[in-house]
C-alpha cells in the first residue's frame, strides 16, 4: 500500500470514528452520579457523556457504555467488577475489571464445583452483562427508569448527587 492510499485510509477512519461518536446519542442531563436504594440494596450509576460506572453497596459494579435518545436509554456492560462477586458471596476472584470471556474463565471453577455446564455459567455471566434498555425521564434532581428485565417491570427512581 502506497502513502497516498494509507493517508486516504487513516484519514477515513478517523472520520468514521468522528461521525460514530457525534451519532452515539447521550441526554447531557444524565451526566452526574445518580443513587437510588431499592430493597436494601444501593445502586449508583456514574453517567458521563456515554460512559458509565455502576456501584452496589457502594463497591465497583459495572461499567461500560450507554446511548440516550427520545426518552429511551440503553446500558451497555462492558466490564463487572470482581467485587461484586465478593458482595454476593462468591469468594476467590480477585477485586479488578473482567471483560465478558475473563468472567466466564475466572468463574468457571466456582460454578463446575457447584455442578453447572459450560452453558449455564456462559448464560449467567451474558445475562450479568447483558445489554439493558430503558424508559427514562430526567430533570435536575431525579432520574426515573422504567422496563422490563427478565420478565420482571421495573421502576427505579434515582436522585441527583
């Protein structure tokens, strides 16, 4: 490949990156760390102009990306976090970032020591990390999400911190 032909393809993918990134669509309202108690349990999203952290108890969760447009919003995990493990009683993972393929091979000798397949330990974690869409409604003070996971509605209401 000559220079011209990789300066046109460097030049080309940059754009692409460039137009992906203005056509990712994020609410700026959602920017800010958002806490709601459910049930005993704390949960704390961390928006920041189409990335995320996510916090139970108070411990790393989650993160990944999210898009938000026209009152629908979709929380995609890239990452959970071996703590929260820890805070559900599974002990022996260590307390860093997993990709999806790393969850799976660090609980893999956890789960076949309880008896479950290769399948069932692949569906737990896709179902840990799966994407997640919501209904929301945000103002200054308070994030509301509404949907549907695993058969069950869900309404959540967050307050700004």
């Amino acid at each position: 490949m000559n220079f011209k032909s990789r300066t046109f393809l460097m030049v080309l993918i940059f754009g692409l990156m460039i137009v992906g990134s203005l056509y990712a669509q994020t609410d700026n309202r959602l920017n800010g760390r958002w806490t709601v108690t459910q049930d005993g349990i704390e949960l704390e999203y961390r928006f920041n102009n189409g990335n995320f952290d996510e916090f139970m108890m108070g411990g790393p969760s989650g993160r990944g990306t999210y898009t938000a447009s026209n009152g629908e919003i979709t929380i995609n995990h890239t990452h959970v976090h071996g703590g929260l493990f820890e805070s559900i009683g599974l002990s022996g993972l260590e307390s860093k970032w997993y990709t999806r393929n790393e969850a799976i091979i660090a609980l893999r000798p956890i789960f076949t020591e309880w008896g479950a397949s290769e399948s069932q330990i692949i569906d737990a974690v896709n179902s840990m990390m799966s994407n997640r869409k919501y209904n929301y409604s945000v103002d200054a003070n308070s994030l509301i999400l509404s949907g549907t996971i695993e058969g069950q509605n869900i309404l959540l209401i967050f307050n700004k911190k």
